[in-house]
C-alpha cells in the first residue's frame, strides 16, 4: 500500500491543480492526505478548501491542525488511511461473493462478521506500507519546521511498530533549482537519516504542490528519479 502524506500552510500557487494531482495518485491507487498546519487564522479559507478537496480526490484524509498537534496526527491519518483501503479490498471481494451492491458484512451472520473485522484489523498491522512525507517548504513554513522534523521522526517510530514492513520517504517543495519537488531522504526504515535534513532546508519559494504531487506520484511508481542535495 502507498501513502502521501502534504504537509503545507498555504494555497498552491504554480502550476497544474494539487486536486487534479492527487485525483491521479487515487488513479494509480496511492492514497493522498493531507495536513494544514496553521496558527489561528492564517490559513484562510481558501486554504483550508484546498486542503479538503485535494484529499477528497485523493482518496485520503484532512485535518487543520496545529504545530503542537501535527505528530499524532500523522500516526492517526496514516493508520486510518491503512484501515480504509484494505476495507475497501475486503468490501470487493463481498461484492463479488455475495452479490451486495456496497458489500456491506452488515448481512452476514455475526460470527463471520466478526472474522472479517479481525481479517482487517490484522491486515492494517501486517500489510506492507510506504508512506511518502512531502513537506511544503516555502518562507511561511520556516517556524514550523522543527514541530515537522518531530512529527515525522514519531511517524518513523510507528511505522516501525508495525508487523508489516514499512518505509519513509521524505521530499519537500519547491524544490531546489528549477525542480518542483526535492528528495531528501529515500525509501527508508531507519530513524537516523530522519535527523540529518531538517536543519539543512532552504524555506523560500513559491508553493507548488500540484507538479510536486505529480513528480512524488512518479517517484512511487519508479517513474520518476527524484535526487536531492541531501540524500543520505
């Protein structure tokens, strides 16, 4: 199973829609979520309407949140995000076995009901996962930067707790140069290279989130060679 997860605090500004971006990903079964980190009303409406619809076609979650908020909110939208795409496999295959229209286990007796509910309880614990984390990095985000790096050093830690195995990978936009989207650190487990890069992003720039979906869907699919400065 794959996973984007944006973390930004403002509108996109450069280039293709992030809502059409991420219908794409949905397409090539990467789920996208996404987080608002603001401070009381910064974000403005229209920013927080964005962030809803580029989940929505993203097949993902949504949450505004604050800086003091954002690790477990990340832990929570991945684990649920986890949760809901295996329901909806198992919700196919009741489809095609009992003949419902929405494959609802409300039909079937209570014993296998609960064999189902078990079935993806374990699924979510034990299915491999990767987990994109793309981090809006323009000037605003610069204050907000550390409660990042510590939100996805958490995210690490519970992913690791998982039976499954489960890799991070870490890009941030706009990217360096001309690149709509950096690499920063490749598919990893290991804690560690979390701590290396935060210190060392550059936060300016305008907020392309539309193109650095679409070149973080590529690097998912192996589509796309994503190098960053400071992959380690």
């Amino acid at each position: 199973m794959k996973q984007i997860i944006v973390i930004t605090d403002g509108c996109s500004n450069v280039g293709i829609s992030p809502v059409h971006a991420a219908a794409q990903a949905l397409e090539r079964g990467i789920a996208v979520n996404v987080i608002g980190v603001v401070q009381d009303d910064e974000i403005g409406a229209r920013g927080e309407a964005e962030i809803h619809d580029i989940a929505q076609a993203g097949g993902g979650l949504s949450r505004v949140v604050t800086a003091r908020n954002l690790a477990h909110t990340m832990q929570m939208m991945t684990r649920q995000t986890v949760a809901a795409t295996i329901q909806g496999v198992v919700r196919k295959q009741l489809q095609a076995i009992m003949g419902s229209p929405d494959g609802s286990i409300a039909a079937l007796p209570p014993d296998q009901r609960a064999q189902v509910v078990r079935t993806v309880d374990d699924l979510t614990e034990t299915a491999p996962l990767k987990v994109a984390l793309l981090i809006d990095t323009s000037a605003s985000m610069k204050p907000k930067i550390e409660a990042v790096r510590e939100a996805a050093y958490d995210l690490m830690l519970s992913l690791r707790a998982r039976q499954g195995k489960s890799e991070l990978a870490v890009l941030h936009f706009p990217g360096n140069n001309s690149n709509a989207v950096q690499l920063e650190v490749a598919w990893t487990s290991d804690l560690a290279k979390l701590d290396k890069i935060f210190y060392k992003l550059n936060m300016k720039g305008t907020t392309p989130t539309g193109p650095a979906l679409l070149e973080t869907i590529g690097y998912m699919d192996g589509e796309t060679a994503l190098w960053g400065d400071y992959v380690v």
